[in-house]
C-alpha cells in the first residue's frame, strides 16, 4: 500500500524520537532496478545453491505467507527451502543456542523483534553478506551491528482495528489518534492488546509512548488504557479473529493481521494512527549457514525487487523498501474509511532501544501486570 510523503515535523519532535533511539519517516528511495534478469545476474550463485541442494529459513511472521513462498521458491531456484516457523524469544533461543553450539541449523534467520537480531549480530552469529540491493533500502534502515548485516525484508504497521457492527463510523474516527483509545465505548474488556512482555512486536509503540513522547503520552496514558481492561493477548492472528467474530471490537494489532482477516471477507476495518509504529522485519544470514551458497541465494532474492514483490503478494503488508510497496495491489484503499500512514515511527538506533528494552518492558509490566 502507498505511505504517504510525511508532513514537516517540528524540531523538537524530530530531536525527541532522536534521542530515544527513534525516527519519523516515510521514506521514499528509488533507483533503478538493474535490466538483466536475475536468473542472469546470479547463475553462478543459483548453480552453487543447487549443488548443495536445500536451505534452513527460520521465519517468524505470517506463518502460512512464509510457507508459500518456501514452495515458490523451491519451484524458481530448484532448491528446497526447509521452512521453520517460529516468533520472538523460542524462535531467537533456538538459533542463538544452535550457533553457540557449533551446531547451526538454521541457514537464514528472520526476526519479528530488531532487538532480537541486534543480541544475535552482538554475538557475531550474523554473516556479513551484502546483497546487490543493499543500497535500496532508506537510510538507517538495514542494521549493521558486530560484523554482520541484516536488511529489513518487510515491515509491519501498528494499526487500531474494529469491527464495522460494533463501532460506529464515527467513534471509528478516533481511532486515528492514540487517545481515541481512552473513549469509554472501548472499554469493559473490549479491547485487544498485545502483551508487550510475550509480543516483541510491540515494542516500538511503547518505545515511543515512553521513550519518544513521554510529554504528551508516557505512563499516564498506559495506565488510562489499563483502566478499559484491555484483554491481553500474545499472538495477534488470535486477537484479530476476535475482532473479526465479534468477540471484541477494537485491538491494537498489525497490518497483516487486520488485512488478512479483511480479505477473508470479515467486518472490520482498521486506521493507522498518528504517528504509526513500524517494525522492522529484519533478516540475517546465518554466519556459519550450513548451505552459504543456498542462503545468499535466498537473501539475494528476499532483497530483490522481485522476490520482494512476491514476497508482498503473500504477505500483503509493508516492505523493507517502501518504494516497491506501490506493486502490491490492495483493494481495501478503495474502502472509504482507509487512509495511509500519516506518519512511520521507526526505530533506527537498535543499540539504544536495546538499552532501553528491559525498562520499556518493566515500566509497560507495572501497569498491565502489576
């Protein structure tokens, strides 16, 4: 879907998201893509990973998206993709005590949580592999941390999501700012949220409640939202079916989510609120990948132009390059209660918001899980 060019933000609201760790952006990098086909541009590396025959991707968002694109891919490249899917700390423990061991499995890790990839690439366990496209993502956004270098393959929006029979479009109009979450409508338990301690996704929006925008926001907001007993949840594909059945009527969830459930034909609708927090789906090869051929390869095609397009074509969300984010076709832009982000909150200091991780969740704990 198209990102909206970001109006000019005052100083004092650039300088706050600075020093946390932080950025406003929606960025807009183009160049152009080169004429050769893949295929032509990386025979040699196509050839080698056919020799060694398959390659090991842990994947951690949108398990079926990730299945399909194992099959097409296998089907492109001749090479068989081992799928392992798994989210946040199980899927970053496995990995990290796999590698600790010498004993790697994984070829290719993707991380749903940046600071997850950060403690990986701390310890020197991501490869140093720079694909023909890593100057095509916007500046700031690949992570180059202890030797290694991971590219942000896609991103996911925090969107407030309804259900259109139980909110009304007008009180669906202050879901574009975060304190239409405070109306008393959404309270008494029919709220979704994510449980900040167990979703690692979430983290960016409660970096800039707290960290990026304390002043207008910080612990007195959160606790105004404890108070309309929100309902916690870990997995957000759970959340979102519960708005979609009814169950609930409003959640603080993801894009994919909400437009999964949209293409199933489920009455909600969603809104990005002012500004969006977008997390970066960062991935990393492997440094010791048992198949270094066949992990290039999949990195290589992830960061294409049109690996990531057909990536997107399954994922229906936010790309790593937002410039290709166009090529997605979305029929809910035509919905007349959709709009784009206004505005990305993006964190681009991975060291800083590591260093504030374990705070940011202790603050969110004392509020939700007192």
């Amino acid at each position: 879907m198209d990102v909206a060019k970001s109006p000019r933000l005052v100083k004092r609201r650039a300088a706050l998201a600075a020093m946390a760790g932080g950025a406003f952006i929606a960025p807009d990098r183009v160049r152009a893509e080169p004429s050769a086909p893949f295929d032509e541009r990386f025979r040699d590396l196509i050839k080698a990973a056919r020799a060694e025959g398959e390659v090991t991707w842990y994947q951690g968002s949108l398990e079926a998206a990730g299945r399909d694109f194992s099959v097409m891919f296998q089907k492109r490249f001749g090479v068989k993709v081992n799928h392992v899917f798994g989210i946040g700390s199980p899927a970053f423990e496995r990995f990290r005590a796999e590698a600790r061991a010498g004993k790697t499995v994984g070829d290719v890790f993707n991380a749903t949580d940046a600071i997850l990839m950060y403690q990986l690439m701390k310890e020197g366990l991501i490869a140093d592999y720079r694909t023909a496209s890593v100057d095509d993502f916007p500046d700031g956004w690949t992570m180059r941390v202890g030797g290694g270098i991971a590219y942000p393959t896609s991103r996911t929006q925090m969107v407030f999501m309804w259900n259109t029979q139980s909110v009304t479009p007008e009180k669906a109009k202050l879901l574009r700012q975060w304190k239409g979450l405070l109306d008393p409508s959404f309270g008494d338990g029919r709220m979704g949220l994510g449980d900040a301690t167990r979703s690692g996704g979430v983290y960016a929006a409660y970096h800039y409640l707290l960290r990026a925008n304390p002043q207008q926001y910080g612990l007195p907001f959160l606790r105004g939202i404890a108070a309309q007993k929100p309902v916690l949840f870990a997995a957000h594909t759970e959340m979102g079916a519960q708005i979609a059945s009814g169950a609930l009527d409003v959640g603080v969830t993801f894009d994919p989510v909400s437009l999964q459930q949209y293409e199933l034909g489920a009455p909600i609708g969603f809104a990005f609120p002012d500004p969006t927090p977008a997390v970066l789906l960062m991935t990393g090869v492997a440094k010791t990948a048992p198949h270094p051929s066949a992990a290039r390869l999949l990195m290589e095609y992830t960061t294409s132009a049109e690996g990531m397009v057909e990536w997107g074509k399954l994922y229906r969300a936010g790309l790593g390059r937002p410039a290709l984010d166009a090529k997605i076709v979305q029929r809910v832009v035509r919905e007349p209660w959709f709009a784009p982000p206004p505005t990305n909150y993006v964190i681009t200091d991975a060291e800083a918001a590591a260093r504030d991780h374990d705070a940011v969740i202790k603050e969110w704990s004392s509020v939700f899980k007192p």
